[in-house]
C-alpha cells in the first residue's frame, strides 16, 4: 500500500491517505487541496512534489 500525509506539503494539515496506487491517492489529494486549501488545480509541481513524498506501507 501507498501512504501520503499532506502534512508533508502542508505544513500543519493533519490530512493523510492510503490506498494502493499513487493515482488514486493524487485523485484523493487533489479533492483534499480543493476543499481544505483552496487549491483549484494541482500543478505538475505540486503533483510531482506529492508522488516525491508518498511512502510504501505494509
Ligand atoms: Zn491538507
């Protein structure tokens, strides 16, 4: 499994997700940035810099 805690990006977001794949996850945090951080489109940066910091997990 993928992990990812926006907290990462976000400094002080206590948001995190698992799931299998790092697309689902982007999915999950582009829905979250949206909502929470009123980030309207996720860049290729800021995707990038997500996919940099999503850890495997058992
Ligand atoms: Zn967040």
């Amino acid at each position: 499994m993928k992990s990812f805690a926006c907290g990462d990006v976000v400094p002080g977001c206590t948001a995190s997700w698992v799931s299998s794949t790092d697309d689902e996850i982007l999915v999950m945090v582009a829905q979250h940035a949206s909502a929470v951080h009123g980030i309207h489109a996720v860049s290729a940066e800021l995707a990038q810099s997500v996919t940099d910091r999503i850890v495997v997990v058992s």
